[in-house]
C-alpha cells in the first residue's frame, strides 16, 4: 500500500509539470499564430486608395485606328481629394455653413476618420462635440445647393451614413435632413 500511495505522489508532481509545459508551448504557439495573422493582415493605405496604373504610351503617339495596348482595364481614378492631405484636421465651423456629419466620437478616431474621407477625395474636418471627449467628422462645407447634392450623392454611392447639420448649432434641438440610410 505505501508504495502505491509512493507511485501516486510521484506520477502527480509529473503530470503537473507536463500539463505546465503543454499549455506554455500551446501559449506560445497561439502567440506567434496571432502576431503572424496581425502583421500579414494589416492593410496599407498607400496600396488600398492608390489610382490604378494608366498606359505609359502618350495618346499622341498612338495612331487612331490602333488597338490598345494588352493590360489591365482602364478604370476610373479615385477623386483628387478637395483638401490637402496635410491640411488641419480641426476646424471650427463658422456661422451660416453647412456641413454633413458622418459620426462623432473620441478625437484619435475622428482624426484617423478625416484622414481617410480626405483620401477618399471629401472635404473633412473634425469639430467639438456635445463633450469635451466627443468630437464631430464633418464633410463639407458645402459652398452652394449644387455641391451639397454632390458630396450627398457620393456619401451615399460610398455607403457612408450622414445628416446635414447647419452651423450654429443647438444641440438641444436641431432639426436634421438625414441620409445614407438613417431613418428620418
């Protein structure tokens, strides 16, 4: 009998250390499995909104009735974007101008939130929201009726939710014009 209590209070302490090293290297593996899928995955904005290759032969050069060159298909170029890259995120809208608001939220997404209507070709900024932690992506200002139609027409061909918003604003009641799919 003690040598099986023996045997027992042997096997016990090994398994232990078994079932320590299998989870450790299972830990591991998960890791690595994990870091690999982050760092294949992550997209790259350069590649993701670049303008797609156009033939290297000038039109001049082409004769008329000549076939075009083998390749891929033209396709249309991403809109040049309404305000430089490297202009200021934040802008304070002025009295009077029309905007329309994509989402609010914390100033670090709606920084990168600008950033990525603007290589989209929209005119955006951020603002102060309702809180010191919340802050408006707007799109615009919309300098008449015309390009107001216009920038509403590409948030919706963008499947980009919106709502028209005139500066100033009373938040604690403001009627809106809604879009991109929001109910009225």
């Amino acid at each position: 009998m003690e040598e099986e209590q023996q045997a027992v209070s042997w096997k016990t302490p090994r398994r232990t250390a078994y079932l320590f090293l299998a989870v450790t290297i299972l830990g591991i593996l998960l890791t690595v499995a994990y870091t690999t899928a982050r760092i294949v995955s992550e997209p790259v904005v350069d590649e993701v909104f670049a303008a797609p290759a156009v033939a290297a032969t000038p039109p001049e050069t082409r004769s008329a009735d000549a076939a075009p060159p083998p390749g891929p298909a033209k396709t249309a170029a991403l809109p040049r974007a309404a305000v430089p890259l490297d202009a200021p995120l934040f802008r304070k809208p002025a009295n009077g101008e029309i905007y329309l608001q994509t989402r609010a939220t914390s100033r670090p997404d709606a920084e990168d939130y600008v950033r990525f209507l603007r290589l989209r070709g929209f005119p955006a900024c951020y603002t102060v929201g309702l809180s010191e932690s919340l802050y408006r992506v707007l799109v615009g200002p919309a300098r008449d009726g015309a390009h107001l139609d216009e920038l509403r027409s590409r948030m919706n061909q963008d499947g980009l939710e919106w709502f028209q918003r005139k500066y100033p604003v009373n938040d604690e009641y403001e009627p809106f014009t809604t879009g991109g799919g929001l109910a009225p």
